[in-house]
C-alpha cells in the first residue's frame, strides 16, 4: 500500500459540516479539477473530501489540494458479470459511509462539475431551511430507462440526522434484473405470488416481486407499444436498478424524506407548443393517458427546464459537447461530462479547466 495512501483506522476525522465522496476509477485528472475548482469557488467553506481510489489512481501522487482530502484505497470487487464497474462503484461508496462523520454528505462523481460561487454554503443553508433529506441531479432524462424524479450518485446530497446511514446502500440490482430477464412469463408470474425459484431464494422477496412486474409491464404493454409506435414508447422505460437505486427505492416514495432534483437542460416535447392543434392535442392526450412508467417523457412539468446555458449568455456545454448542463434557482449550476475519462480526453485538461473558469467567471 502507498503511504499516501490513509486508512480510516489511521486517521481522526476532523468534524467539518459536509464531507464530499468521489470514486476515482482512471480520473485522478478529473478530480484535480474537480478539487482545486471547488475550494477556489468555496474559500471559506468547511468541508473535507473522501476519495476512493478504485484504480490506483493515487499510489505515487498526492490529489490537488491534498489538505482537505482523505484517501481510502478501493476493495477489489468480487462480480466479473457485465455490470461489475456498477458493483466496484458501489462498494466503494458503502465503505466510504463508514467513515463519515458529516451532517452532510455529497456524493459526487469525478466529471460532474458544480460551478457557483459559494455554493456549499448556498446548497447546505438551502437544504437546512427547507428541511431536505436528498438534494442533487437526476438521470438526464433523455436517457429514458433510467430511473426518474431523484438524485443519482453523479451528485447526491444526503442530510444524515434525517437519513441514518445504516439504512443508506448503493449497491446495484443489475445483476438480479438481468436474471429475472431471462425467465418465463409463467416463472415471473409465479414470483408474484410467492413462489420463488431455488437460485434467487436469497434475494429479498420484496425485490424480486418488484423486479418481476417490472419485466412483466415491459412484456405486455411498453414492448407492443415499442413496436406499434416506435417514436413514442421505447421497451425498457423506467428500469434501471443502477448504483444508488437501492436508496431511491426506499426513500424516493416516502413523503417522510422530502427532496430536491436540479433542472436539467432538456426540451420535453410533451410541453412543447407543437405546428397545429391536432399535434397539441395528441401531446396532452399523451400525457393525460400514458402512465408515468411506460411514457417515454418525463410527465411532470418543472422536473426540466427547455433553456440552456447558451440561452442565458453562458458557454454552450450541450451543443458543443453534448454535455449535461443543470439549472438551479433559475441559472446554470453544474455540468456532468458524462463518460468522464474518454470524453475528457477527447478535449484534454487545459481545454475543459479553461471552459470551467469561463463557467465559474463571468458569461461569455
């Protein structure tokens, strides 16, 4: 082990007010930026930042502004399936909740960038005041199998006095969705009711009953609809048990833990004033009469925003990337890379370090 390298044993967490989690998988670059970005932009804030190295990325090298940062080296993770870099993000964020001692936790990924000035102090006094339990970025909502309408683990805020972190677990349910997949639409049936197949009895009952309906709704209704009508119902809509989905699916349906997504950039053609008014009319009719779960479109109003950041003077991160862009309080907020080394490295370090001051400065 580099003894760069900090084990929770070793160290006394200093009690700041937010701790900030990232996962390091090759994006120690990204994180330098990531690091050096946020303390410029918060210079008077208290916080520390938990880092996770998945990869390595850290054995000879310290991080940028290596002062407020705790360095766990990652566990090697035992699932080789498809979806293993799922499982290794996410047992690497279960180990990082064992060392955090915050009020606040935010969960964030590598290649999402906040840019606001002061904004922890601005989020932490908002997220107080409004009594939010989970703040943060919801799946971009063009990507229409994902799950909607709450945070995702590329940034997460969390309140840990009114979430207990023994009830917090990232683990994906990939694995178990693609197994049920695979059965019979008698065998899934079956599961409805009770009657669990020897290889999954050690699943939770609860879950499987969800993933089985789940896979059953798809099947009879979203899949004839894919096919019959191609550009408005897409077959795995709403499916994803992703990193993260465990604490969406405990808490997102409880009023008990209220919650706040941020504005993405995305024209939601349900809310879109069409060429005549026979168009208009079958958009409403689409929206009044497809359920939430089989619509290819977000069905609540605000959950997206159809400005970008170009609109409002600012640089054009979706246009001339394809980028994220995330509004909050009305103004460009964050933006996420998404695919973060690759499409980092299509542009390099200089290149996105300079249209991040750009962002964090004035508007072009």
């Amino acid at each position: 082990m580099s003894s760069l390298t900090v084990e929770s044993s070793a160290v006394e967490m200093q009690i700041d007010q937010l701790t900030i989690c990232s996962v390091s998988y090759r994006s120690a670059s990204l994180l330098d930026l990531n690091l050096s970005l946020t303390r410029d932009l918060n210079p008077t804030a208290n916080f520390h930042w938990l880092l996770v190295d998945n990869n390595n990325d850290f054995l000879d090298r310290k991080p940028q502004d290596a002062q407020t940062v705790q360095l766990l080296t990652g566990d090697s993770c035992h699932n080789r399936g498809h979806f293993r870099g799922s499982y290794h993000h996410a047992l690497a964020l279960n180990k990082a909740l064992g060392v955090v001692s915050t009020r606040y936790l935010l969960v964030i990924d590598p290649d999402f960038f906040i840019f606001r000035k002061n904004w922890i102090k601005d989020v932490l006094n908002y997220m107080a005041k409004k009594e939010l339990s989970f703040w943060g970025a919801p799946y971009y909502p063009d990507l229409a199998w994902k799950r909607r309408y709450f945070p995702t683990v590329s940034c997460m805020l969390i309140d840990l006095e009114r979430v207990f972190k023994k009830d917090l677990d990232f683990t994906p349910e990939l694995d178990e969705f693609q197994l049920l997949s695979k059965k019979s639409t008698p065998a899934l049936t079956r599961i409805l009711i009770g009657i669990i197949p020897e290889e999954v009895q050690h699943l939770n009952r609860r879950s499987l009953a969800d993933m089985a309906w789940v896979i059953l709704r798809n099947r009879w209704v979203a899949e004839p609809l894919s096919e019959r009508f191609p550009k408005r119902f897409y077959p795995n809509v709403n499916v994803s048990r992703d990193t993260g989905f465990k604490i969406q699916n405990s808490f997102g349906r409880n009023q008990k833990y209220r919650l706040e997504t941020l504005i993405p950039a995305y024209v939601n053609d349900l809310f879109t004033k069409k060429s005549s008014n026979f168009m208009n009319i079958a958009a409403r009719m689409y929206a009044l009469s497809i359920p939430e779960d089989v619509s290819i479109y977000p069905k609540k109003r605000n959950y997206s925003t159809h400005l970008h950041f170009r609109d409002v003077g600012f640089f054009d991160v979706r246009g001339q990337f394809g980028w994220e862009e995330f509004f909050w309080q009305g103004e460009p907020f964050a933006m996420h890379i998404k695919g973060g080394t690759r499409k980092f490295e299509d542009i390099g370090y200089d290149k996105l370090k300079e249209i991040l001051l750009e962002l964090a400065g004035k508007p072009v």
